[in-house]
C-alpha cells in the first residue's frame, strides 16, 4: 500500500470538505487550483507564476463556470482597460514584411520549458486559424483570416481609408482583450509573446497586398 505524501494533503483535505455537501463551482474552482498547484513545478522558463489568473481572467473563468456571460458593465470595464495597454509602433509604421509574418504564424515554438529564453517565439497562429490557402493543415477555434485585408477593402494600408482596419487589427494582435472581454485568443503584445517588430510581420501578412493572404 502506497503511503500518502505530504504534497497530496491539501487535495485531500479540499475533497473532505466537499463531501459534507454538493461541491460550488467555487469549491471545483478550488480544487482544481490545489490540483494545478500540485502537479506543477518551476522547469526551464515556464514558472508556476503562469498559473495565476489576474483580476479579468478570474472574472471571466467565474462566469463561465456558472453558464452565464460576464455583467456587461465589468465586460465594457475590462475592454477599456485593456485599450489603455496598446501602445503604437515606436516608429509609427505597423507593416513588416509578410515573408517572416509566415514564418511566424508557421512556428508553434516558444515559452516551454525546454525553450532558451533568448530563442525567439513564434505565433503559433495556424494552430486557430486559417490563413493562407497553401497551407492545408490548421485549427478552427478562431476564424479564417484568408484574404483578411481583401474583405475588408485594405487595397493600400497605409492609406487614411484603411487606418481603422490597420489600427484594428494592431489592437487585436496586441491585447485581444481590448474588443472582448473574455477573448480566449491569446494577448501576444501584451504577453510579450512577439515582440513589436515580429507583429508587424503578422500585420504584413494579414493587411499586405502582395501577401498570400490576400491573392
């Protein structure tokens, strides 16, 4: 017979509790923490602080939890402040070039533990979405971006009639958060998970005429 560890005590201790009555989601949301906690470790670069939820995510998590969407005054709340920590591209330009933006949206790697902090991520984007049609293997969670920046009339971004689109979609890349609240798409700007000039390439692979997105 195996002998209980220390490290499963608290679970333990969590479940007793619960037995006395039917478990709140407050009570599976506690458990699952403990859980997480547990089974976790700091490894390479990937630290247990990327288990702690900040004030929007544990807004939202609880919401979901309860089948019912976020109060729309905390939802708008959130997007305003999320907007705040957009910040525009140092040298005013938002395109790079499309070439490396598919490298990019191509490249899952990045942030495990295995990985070198001083390795550059990719963006990981054909994991939810479909981009260029050459590329037959991706996810579906997010929307197909395939002709993105043709759909929407951006024949030359850096024209005054495109601005919105291209400020639009530096917003999205940036912090998703900013145009819904509970977006599960990850916030790559504000994460740090690309940095300014790798988003740009992004851009450019959306917005760019000349990209494949958009032939």
């Amino acid at each position: 017979m195996k002998h209980t560890t220390w490290t499963t005590l608290p679970i333990l201790a969590v479940l007793l509790v619960a037995c006395g009555s039917a478990p709140t989601p407050a009570d599976h949301d506690r458990m699952a923490a403990e859980m997480f906690k547990t089974s976790f470790q700091d490894k390479g670069i990937a630290k247990l602080d990327r288990l702690d939820q900040d004030e929007a995510n544990r807004l939202c998590s609880a919401a979901d939890t309860a089948g019912r969407p976020l109060d729309e005054k905390l939802a708008r709340a959130i997007e305003a402040a999320s907007l705040k920590t957009i910040p525009l591209p140092a040298d005013g330009r938002f395109l790079g070039d499309w070439k490396q933006g598919e490298a990019l949206a191509q490249s899952g790697r990045g942030l495990t533990w295995t990985d070198d902090a001083k390795t550059a991520n990719g963006g990981n984007c054909y994991n939810c979405h479909q981009i260029s049609k050459e590329e037959i293997s991706f996810g579906t969670l997010g929307p197909s971006l395939y002709n993105y920046g043709k759909l929407r009339g951006v024949s030359d971004p850096h024209a005054a009639a495109s601005q919105a689109i291209v400020g639009y979609t530096w917003g999205k890349l940036w912090n998703a958060r900013a145009y819904n609240a509970c977006s599960q798409m990850p916030r790559v700007g504000h994460a740090g998970i690309l940095n300014e000039q790798q988003l740009k390439h992004i851009m450019a692979l959306l917005l760019d005429p000349q990209s494949p997105v958009n032939r």
